[in-house]
C-alpha cells in the first residue's frame, strides 16, 4: 500500500540555521505530494503541495522539489526562524483515493 | 471560504463516559469529511471518512463510532471512554482539485 517514510526527529536548531527535513514516499501511480505543518495547540495547515514530478511547491521561505525518480519531497529553509517551531507533516494522495497518507511527522524546535 | 468548528474545544472525561465531539463546516456542500486522531508525541491516525449523509467508513476498529446525520455536520462518538482514547481530534475536509485537506483547529479530549 501507499506509505509515507519521513524523518521523526525531534530536531532543535538555532535561529537562521539551514533546516531539511527528509521524505520518501512508496506509491502507485502519480500521487500528489504535501508537507503540512502543526504549530502548538493548533489543527494543521498546508505549507505546500505538488501534484506532479519536477514540480516545486514554496510558501514561507520553505521549498519542496516532487522528485520521482528517488521517490522524494524534501523540505528546505535557508534560514529557520523561532516562529517555524512546529511539527512538520509530509503526506501523499493518489488520483482517485478518498485518503491522505501521512508521515508520522517531525517536531522542529529553533531557539533563539 | 470553508471554515471548519469543532466543538467542544477541550474536554476532560471520566474513564467509562459517553463522548460526543461536534464538527460543522461552511461554506462548502457535499465535502468529504473525515475524523483523525493525534495522540500524544504520535502521528495522525485516520479514524472515519464520509463522503455523504449517513456514509461512514472506518478506518480502524475501535470504540468509538461516527455519524453524519447532515451534509455539513460529523460527529463522532462513544459509548463508554477508554484512557486510550485521549488525545487531539482532528475534523477535515477535502477541498481543492487537488484535494488537499483543509483542518479543523481539534478537540483536546483527556480520559481519567
């Protein structure tokens, strides 16, 4: 079945450090890619998707390349800020599934 | 634009209780909703899924038990609490072409 294989972490990392949390995903088909993201006590929210390969999804200074042909969607930061402290979901959905498939997720923590 | 509430925010419940926890979404018809739960220091476990008024699938065998008695109303229950059913209850809804899923801000639910 779909799975999604990314870093778990916890990472702590200081203010303006470069962050790149890894993912990997197993998959039929052509699935879409996302990376959400969970600030404390809140429900999550898209940082950005990608629907097909080559595709890079950006939002708030982060990136994500689709990259088929080593099956991955690894998220970037040149720069973290301590207001990037979060969990960090990576998930996938096929064409057609009524289901997200997600990561089990990374808690980023950047101190000042 | 699709606002999701959930209700109650926060709920702490004696081992044995009943549970009903309350999502309703605006400003959309039809969508697929679905339930998740993130317990503590884990990941997101998918729950339920509907995709219309009283269509429900489970996802995983448990004790709790969901409904959708109007399009834009999902509840998802229980008869009697476990302590392992505490955690964060996450409602969500599809939306997009590309059906990126749209959260609820969650319940906070701690059994006794």
């Amino acid at each position: 079945g779909d799975s999604v294989t990314q870093m778990e972490g916890p990472v702590t990392l200081s203010e303006e450090a470069f962050l790149t949390i890894n993912c990997t995903y197993t998959a039929t088909g052509y699935p879409s890619l996302f990376w959400y993201v969970q600030y404390p006590g809140e429900g999550l929210q898209l940082l950005l998707k990608a629907t097909k390969a080559d595709d890079k999804g950006s939002n708030k200074g982060f990136e994500a390349t689709y990259r088929k042909e080593t099956t991955s969607f690894h998220l970037e930061k040149g720069s973290v800020q301590v207001s990037d402290s979060a969990v960090y979901f990576c998930a996938l959905r096929r064409i057609g599934s009524e289901k997200l498939v997600f990561g089990k997720g990374m808690k980023l923590t950047v101190n000042p | 634009s699709q606002t999701i509430h959930q209700w109650p925010a926060t709920l702490v419940q004696p081992v044995g209780s009943p549970l009903s926890l309350e999502c309703t979404v605006e400003g959309t018809s039809n969508p697929n909703l679905y339930w998740y739960r993130q317990a503590a220091g884990r990941g997101l476990q998918l729950l339920f899924y509907s995709v219309g008024i009283g269509q429900i699938s489970s996802e995983v065998p448990q004790n709790l038990s969901a409904s959708r008695p109007q399009d834009r109303q999902f509840i998802l229950s229980s008869k009697k609490l476990l302590l392992s059913d505490s955690g964060f209850y996450l409602c969500a809804l599809d939306r997009g072409v590309y059906n990126e899923q749209f959260f609820g801000p969650g319940t906070r639910l701690t059994v006794l």
